[in-house]
C-alpha cells in the first residue's frame, strides 16, 4: 500500500515527493499532465529572497520569512538534483538588480532593503550601471544590487522527475485527481480517473486545480493569475544579470543567450490565449527599458497561472482533515 499520495507534479509536488521518498516512505505521484509541464514550466525561474512586484512583496514579513530560507536552501539543491538524476538545471547566480526609473523608485527600494533588512546589498549610480548592464537605457535613476539568480525551470521539471524516479517515487501521468476520500475526518485516499488509490495520507500540490479537487476541506482560496512571457534572442545584447523593477516587465537571461521577458497579471480564468494587448505591453515596456531589444528576434511566446492565495502566501500543512495536507498557492 501506499504511504503517502502526491496530488500535482509541479515543482511543489516533485519536490515534496522527494522529501518522502528520501525518509522511506512510499510515495506515488499523480499528475493531470506530464509532470513538470504547468506553473514550473511557464515560469521564469528567478531565485532571489528578495522581490520588487508582484506577490511576493504584497505576502509582506512572513512571505520575507518564508522567502529567506527558501533561498539559502536552494544554494545547495542544484548540486544534488545534479547528482541524483543527471541533469544540470543550470542555476546561476547572477545577482538581481532592482531597477529604479526615477527618485521616488530609488527612496522606495532603498528604504525596503532597509526596513526589511536585506542585509548584504549595492546601490549602483548610473554612471557605474552603464558600464554593468551597458544595454540598459541611461533615463534610470540607478539600480540595487540583490543576491539571487535564475534556474532553467524546464530543465528543473525534468531533472526532478528524474530524481524521484530514481528515488523510488512511483509517478502517473495522466491522471485526474477527482476527490479526495474520506471516513469522518480521517483521509482514506483519492478518486481519480483511473479509480480510487488508497493511502492513509495525502498531499495536495495542484497549485491552481486544488480547488477543483472535491472533498478538500478547506477548499483552497486559490485563484488563477494568467501570466503572458515572451522569448527574445538576445545574445548579442549579452545581459547578465536578472533585471526587475517595482512593476513588470523582468528580464531574465538564459545560458543560451535566450532573454525571458514577463510577465502580464491578469484574472482570465484559466484561458490560455496570448492577447494582443499583453504582448504589446511586455515588448513595449522592455524596449523602454532596453532599447536595442527593439532588433531582437522573437524566439517563443506562452501563458501560465500562478495559483495566487488569498492573502499570497501559501498553504502548507495540515488542516481539518487528519493525513490530508496542503503545499500549494506558492
């Protein structure tokens, strides 16, 4: 039987169902696709403590909390994903400048890094800029210099897949988690696609379908936040670093020379579609704050949904069902 069911196969799910495997639990893993391929997949893998828009400044001191050693944690996760599958996911520590278009950005990011602590930071003025990041346009007030990097999700999807596999973590793809069974408050196991699977615990990690899973109490306040991502080849601009400001866009270099641009905040359900609009906005702003991506090639254009929480932070652990956790709404 059973030990534990991973409900998702996302970077949660897999990273969850490696945990188990390695205290010897048996884990099986369900996915609705192919693990790998959701959030994680569409999302720009930037690894820094510290953020500049979106929820992660809104989750305020305890998303600070959460976002610290999460960081220091991931210092030595590449290494061992390395190790256990094979497969580099190419994490790369850059450092992160926080853009500031103009004074009142400047108090604004300055004062952050210093009400919250950030410890080891570089203000740099624009004549030293231009020399770091010398694409960049010369109307910014200056930039903060920030520990953190980037990693290639698609090749961390894989890489994790692997390793569980290899850790002994039985994984199906294809499988619709439908409802999650119970006797009184007491989680017996999952109704699924294929027919029920029994297990005295389980895992939700379905980032935004784990409200759609039935019986979960409570259901999870999750909703979608469409997010639309450009690729450009920017190799011959040669960015180095992960460049965010107080609103989007990002940028975040590849290896590769690839340059991810993102991404747009939109409540459209789970409507996968690019707009005209969004894309207009992304390539609009980046070519503002790089004018020579005005010439770059367009190499991959996509959408994803970040299962945004409530009060944007996530759900983790359990709650009014004895074996049922969460670890979702990252």
């Amino acid at each position: 039987m059973t030990d534990v069911i991973v409900v998702g196969g996302g970077i949660m799910g897999l990273m969850t169902a490696r945990e188990l495997a390695r205290t010897g639990r048996k884990v099986l893993l369900l996915d609705k696709a192919q693990p790998g391929t959701g959030a994680t997949w569409a999302s720009a893998g930037i690894i820094s403590p510290h953020g500049s828009s979106g929820a992660a400044d809104l989750a305020g001191e305890a998303g600070v909390r959460l976002r610290l050693p999460s960081y220091d944690m991931w210092l030595n996760l590449p290494d061992a994903l390395i190790e256990e599958s094979g497969m580099d996911p190419e994490f790369r520590l850059t450092g992160v400048l926080l853009l500031a278009i103009n004074d009142e950005e400047k108090r604004a990011v300055l004062d952050k890094a210093k009400t919250r602590q950030w410890g080891d930071t570089e203000w740099i003025e624009p004549k030293i800029l231009s020399g770091e990041e010398p694409t960049l346009t010369n109307k910014l007030e200056g930039a903060l210099l920030v520990k953190g990097g980037n990693v290639d999700v698609r090749r961390l999807g894989a890489s994790l897949e692997i390793a569980c596999r290899r850790a002994g973590v039985e994984i199906r793809a294809g499988v619709l988690t439908q409802e999650i069974v119970c006797d009184e408050n007491r989680v017996l196991g999952v109704n699924t696609s294929e027919g029920k699977i029994e297990a005295p615990v389980v895992v939700i990690c379905a980032g935004v379908g784990s409200p759609g899973i039935l019986g979960a109490r409570p259901t999870p306040p999750i909703t979608p936040q469409r997010g639309q991502v450009v690729a450009l080849d920017a190799r011959e601009l040669g960015i180095r670093r992960v460049l965010m400001n107080v609103s989007d866009p990002y940028f975040v270099p590849r290896s590769d020379g690839k340059l991810i641009i993102g991404a747009t905040r939109e409540f459209a359900g789970e409507d996968h579609r690019l707009t005209a609009g969004g894309i207009s906005r992304l390539l609009g702003s980046a070519i503002d704050m790089i004018p020579a991506l005005d010439k770059a090639p367009i190499l991959e254009t996509w959408t994803g949904f970040r299962p945004l929480s409530s009060d944007h932070l996530p759900l983790i652990g359990e709650r009014h069902i004895l074996g049922l956790f969460f670890c979702t709404g990252h």
